[in-house]
C-alpha cells in the first residue's frame, strides 16, 4: 500500500517592503512521504518570497513535469517556475524553456558551490533563471517550526525574511547565486 501525503495548515500574514505587497494567505500543504520538514518549510518560504494571488502549490515530487509552485497566466502560460534543491541542469533547461521566469532555491550548505560550480557554464545561456541559495542554519531552524497548524507572521525587508509565530523567530538572508 502506498504512503499517503500528509496535510498541513498554514496561516502567512505576509508584509514585503521590497515589493510592497501586504496579504494574508491560507494554504493546504501537502508534504509528500519522502519530503522532509525542511524541504516543505523551504516551500512555504519559496511562497512567501514570491506570494501573489495566482501563485500555487503544484503536485511537485509525484510530477516529474512540474515545479514545486508556479504561477500561471490567464491563458495558462506558465509565468513563474520555482525549483528547490540541487535538480539536474536539464530539469532546469526544460524549465527556462516553458516558463518566462524561474527561480531556483538551493540549499545544502557545502554541496550547494560544488553544483553550482558544475553547473554554471551550462546555465549562463539563461536569461530568465535565478539561483538563491538559503542558509542551512536558516532552514533546519526553519523546519523546528513544522506543527500540523501554522501560524506565521512574515517580514521582508532590504532581502532578509523573518518568520515568527508565538514561541519562535527565524530570520532568514537568501543569497543570490546566479545571475
């Protein structure tokens, strides 16, 4: 019998000074089987950075042909893609093709300058791909947060995001990797 995705509930009051954009969000995350807290927390940030009414979960590691979220057009074009991870440079090529925007969060502490290194010279050709790396520090405090129901309040400003609820603070400094 196959493992069933677990369901969680969260709550982002979101106030982004960098874009000026201030929203409450309630979001269904389903957290695959072989999906960390980590991982799954890196989502809820990936929405947080990049949150808008269009913007939404996809069915991510069951999908081979879909990002972890996307923003779509009214004609179903595919406006943003947003990658997590270390994914393979060709995942990353099919994506900058269909998509006029894709964001890729890597994170992994030491593996991250070891792919980017490998990678870099085959990615240069993309001028609608960018990479954010995220601290590990950052993420595995992240994932100390994970409860069935969540309830953040989250902070953007001058590019440093922090997340809070009514016991924690974690504050966050993507780092741009690429372009």
């Amino acid at each position: 019998m196959a493992l069933k995705a677990t369901i969680f509930k969260a709550t982002l009051n979101i106030a982004d000074m960098d874009r000026h954009y201030y929203a409450d969000h309630q979001l269904t995350i389903a957290q695959h089987p072989s999906e960390n807290d980590e991982r799954m927390m890196i989502r809820l940030l990936a929405f947080a950075l990049n949150a808008c009414d269009e913007l939404e979960f996809t069915k991510g590691l069951s999908t081979d042909d879909e990002p972890e979220l996307w923003k779509k057009s009214l004609s179903d074009e595919i406006e943003l893609w947003i990658e997590l991870g270390l994914p393979d440079e060709s995942r990353l090529r099919k994506a900058c093709n269909r998509a006029r925007q894709v964001i890729l969060y890597a994170y992994g502490s030491r593996a991250v300058p070891v792919w980017m290194e490998k990678h870099q010279n085959k990615l240069s050709r993309f001028n609608n791909l960018k990479i954010i790396e995220l601290p590990t520090e950052s993420t595995e405090a992240l994932a100390g947060l994970v409860e069935r129901n969540m309830n953040f309040q989250v902070s953007i400003q001058d590019g440093e995001v922090s997340f809070s609820n009514e016991g924690a603070l974690v504050n966050i400094t993507p780092a741009p990797l690429f372009p």
